[in-house]
C-alpha cells in the first residue's frame, strides 16, 4: 500500500468536489437560468415559426427531461392577416431519433374560420422534408371556434404525419362531442387521409369519412356555400378528392340531412321553407362547379310560394291543378315534397317520388299540388329560369343567376370540335337595374 501526503489528498478532494459537484450544480443553475429568460421561449417561437411558416408566440418554455420540451401559451397567427389560428394553454414535445410526438393534455382552440389555411398548412408539412420520419399529434379535446358561437368540439383526436419513400402520408381520427352521445364509445371517429406522392409535383390524394353526422358549418371555411345549407344542416358520407396543380376534383356520397330551405332560398324572390334531407348516390365537384349530382330528396312540411309552382310548371314540364295557381295569398302550405334528381352536362332529370303517391312532387294534407307529366331530360339552364325571375332575356343577367352559372354544370356556347360552319350570332341582353 502506498499513502498519500495530505497536501494531495485535499488537492484530490476539492478536484472531485468542483467535478462532481460544483460545476453539476452551477451548469444546472444556469440552465434553469437561460430556460427561464424570456429569449430563450422568443428563441423557440421563433424557430417554430420558421418551421411552420406561421407566427408563434410562447409565454414560456421548460425541458422536464432530455428531448421534451413544455411549451406554455402557445398561439399561432396567420403572418398575413394577423388572425389566431390555434392557441394552447399547454403543450408536450417529445423528439426521439426520428419521431416527434406532440401533445395536448388540455383543451385547445381551432379558429373554424381559417381552417383553409390549417390545411394549406398541413400540405406544406407533408412536402417538406424533415429531420423527422413521423409526427404524432395526440389531443382529448379540441374546439373549433365558430362564427356567431356555433363551437364545436372534437374528442379523442390523434394524427400522424409519415415520411416514406414514395409518398408523405397524413392521417387524422377525431369524434364529435355531441349532448346526443350516450357514450364516446357510441360515436364512430371521423378519418381523415391525405397522401402527397413523390413522384409528381403538386397533388394531393385525400379520402375523408365522417363515421357519426358532421356539420355542414365545419368546412364554410373551405367552401362558403356551405354555410347557405343552415345552421343545423349535417352530412354523413365519404369523400374523394384529388388536388393537382391547385385544381380540386371531388367525389362523394351520403347524406345531407336538416337542410334549411328557407336560407338556402333567401337571395332567390320565391319562397320555400321547410327542412329537406338528401340523399347523394353520386356527386362529382371540378374546381367548384357541379359536373354530375344524382340522388333523392324530401322535404317538409313547410310553405311554397304559387310564383315557384308558376314557374316550375312553366319550365320543368309539370303540372298543378287550377285552383293550386289561384288565391289570394302567395303563400301556399304544402305537407311533403319529394323528388329524385339527375344533373349532369347532358341535362337534367326530375321524377316525382313522394310516398303513396306515383308521379307527385308536391302534396298537402288533401290533394297533390304538383305532378310530373313524364320524364324528360330539360336543360340545366331551366332549373336556373325557375328559380330567376323572368325578363325580356331567356335568362335574366343577375347576381343569382351568377351564382348558378358558376355552380351548376351548364354547358358552354363553343360548338364541339369538328363541327362546320360558323358560331352563332350572340344575343344582346338587358342587364337588370
């Protein structure tokens, strides 16, 4: 054994003392310190913002453990606009190797008006390269802020982003909490999944299930008409759509059900009121215009007008009896209304379907108010004459009339190609004060 002299025992001594203790300590000291600070949550905020192409604000920042990060205060806001996006009182950050798991153990908030620009979002994540392979997002309770109050909250949402070899795939699960729920077992989750393949440029794939009722506000963001569909309105369905150099094309099929026809006919003079449920076997959507729709719809009870049941006899080949187009008052009270329906580019096809009885469209509590007189396929352009006034021109050039244009599949003034001799002369309208 060998002894060691005590001027070096307490050199030894006081070297592990500042190692093992003193420099832990004032290392740990300080980075409580710079967490702390207010420029380090700035740091953060702005790397996330840089990250995300948003603006990001932090009240403060705190790391648990190595490879999490807390972030408290959190909200997102549009760098253009200004306008909040998302805010969360708190937020976990787990980053492992290749995986970064972000979760909300607290209630969030979705600003439902801007979720056009969430998406938009959403799509430059997934063309994005990464340091990450997958991202997972893990929230109970999110609400979409609503215009107006009309709030809605999802439950149980969780999502993952993937970085594959051939495509970056995004998959999204939530329920709606509704007061209905006996249970939040009882609800199905709506899924959500959108695919960017890498071989092309610009396109995205994206398949969406509701699985329970969803309401139709929930995507006026995305496509203002909806919100013409009422309040209470909901669609139960799947959709199709496909993105290619900013041009969308839609399929779907469901159920829209508690359409409200009093809004949905307000900025037309006629009234109908009434709440409709329709069921869509087939639609297809290009860049916001309807090129095919087929389904059925019934409604009611509710009020007509007799200048609607005027007008459709006049351009959609029914038929009423007369008393039906006499009175003193416009409004006439109806008890059913029920149709099947068929638009597409090469026309359109309407046949009566109310229950019990054949042929009728309109019925109240003692007679038919309308019948179809037969089958036939009428022009498009027709539906657009009954629900316009009429004028000196075949259709009357109005902001309904616009609308109608730009939504329903009326077919253009150029010939086909190959046809001869020259296009026909265009007509002059009169334009409405």
């Amino acid at each position: 054994m060998f002894s060691l002299h005590d001027t070096t025992r307490t050199q030894i001594c006081r070297t592990l003392f500042v190692a093992l203790c003193l420099l832990p300590t004032t290392g740990v000291a300080v980075w409580c310190w710079v967490v702390n600070w207010p420029s380090y949550a700035r740091w953060h905020a702005r790397a996330a913002g840089e990250r995300l192409g948003w603006r990001v604000a932090l009240d403060r920042v705190t790391s648990p453990r190595p490879g999490v990060w807390t972030y408290e205060g959190l909200s997102i806001s549009d760098p253009d606009t200004g306008h909040l996006l998302v805010a969360a009182p708190f937020v976990e950050i787990d980053q492992r190797f290749d995986k970064v798991s972000i979760r909300l153990p607290y209630p969030a908030t979705i600003n439902g008006r801007r979720l056009e620009t969430l998406l938009r979002a959403a799509q430059r994540q997934l063309r994005a390269p990464g340091d990450w392979q997958t991202l997972a997002l893990e929230a109970p309770n999110v609400t979409v802020r609503m215009q107006q109050g009309g709030d809605h909250t999802l439950s149980e949402v969780s999502g993952q982003i993937e970085h594959v070899a051939d495509a970056s795939r995004l998959g999204l699960r939530f329920k709606l909490a509704t007061a209905n729920a006996k249970r939040p077992a009882d609800l199905a989750p709506a899924e959500l999944t959108c695919v960017c393949p890498r071989d092309t440029i610009d396109q995205t794939v994206l398949q969406f299930t509701t699985g329970g009722p969803l309401p139709c506000r929930l995507v006026a963001a995305c496509w203002p008409a909806a919100s013409r569909l009422g309040a209470a309105a909901t669609f139960t369905g799947r959709v199709s759509a496909t993105e290619a150099e900013g041009r969308w094309r839609l399929e779907l099929a469901g159920n829209l059900n508690a359409v409200d026809f009093e809004r949905l006919m307000a900025p037309f003079p006629h009234r109908l009121t009434g709440t409709a449920d329709v069921q869509i076997a087939q639609a297809v959507v290009q860049e916001g215009r309807v090129e095919t729709v087929k389904g059925q719809l019934r409604a009611g009870p509710g009020v007509i007008s007799r200048s609607l049941i005027q007008s459709a006899l006049a351009h959609l080949r029914l038929e009423a009896p007369k008393e039906v187009l006499i009175g003193t008052e416009n409004r006439l009270p109806y008890r059913q209304l029920g149709l099947t329906f068929e638009v597409g580019s090469a026309g359109l096809v309407l046949q009566g379907a109310v229950a019990k009885s054949p042929g009728a469209v309109l019925v109240n509590d003692t007679q038919v108010l309308v019948r179809q007189t037969a089958a036939a396929r009428l022009p498009v352009v027709n539906l657009v004459r009954t629900l316009v006034p009429q004028s000196t021109v075949q259709v009357p050039a109005t902001r309904e009339t616009h609308e109608l244009a730009q939504l329903l599949p009326i077919p253009p003034t150029t010939p086909p190609p190959g046809s001869e001799g020259p296009l026909p002369r265009a007509r002059t309208i009169n334009v409405p004060k």
